[in-house]
C-alpha cells in the first residue's frame, strides 16, 4: 500500500491549542457568575467569541465602577448611630 494520500506535514490538524478549552470554560464562568444570572451556560456557550469577550469586558468595568464608588463613600456615615433603648 502506497502513502501517497498522507500529508508531508507533521501536523495532521491545525487546530485550537491545547489551553482553549479550560479558558473558554473560565470566560464562560466568569459570564454567568458575574452576570448574577443573566446569562444562562447555554447562551454563554453558543455565544461567539469576541461578543462573549466585549459582555466580559463591560461587566469589569461595572464592577470597576461600583468598586469606585463603595470607596468613595465616607466612612463615618457608613456606620449608623446606635438608637438607645427604653427601660420599662
């Protein structure tokens, strides 16, 4: 039997690396946790990359915002003055 049909290339495949996978899982993740729900895994799955990317990068930068915020935010009126009670 000839070998005249197997390719000269060491490489049968071209395909993804062999770290795509447990990243995909982890955009995935960050998705559906960070989203608290919004996005199903089915949604998060199907959705093509680079629109899974942009709702990942726009989440950060709400929660960016939100850290911003919470800092900003005196310390002496976080803490709610104390109300003394009544003896009967």
């Amino acid at each position: 039997m000839s070998n005249w049909y197997l390719s000269r290339w060491t490489l049968t495949f071209f395909g993804l690396p062999e770290d795509y996978k447990p990243k995909l899982w982890a955009e995935i993740f960050d998705l559906i946790y960070y989203s608290n729900g919004a996005i199903t895994h089915d949604e998060a799955y199907s959705m093509p990359s680079v629109r899974r990317r942009f709702y990942l990068n726009y989440l950060a930068k709400i929660k960016e915002d939100e850290n911003k915020k919470t800092k900003s935010i005196p310390k002496n009126l976080s803490k709610i003055p104390k109300i003394p009670l009544r003896k009967r």
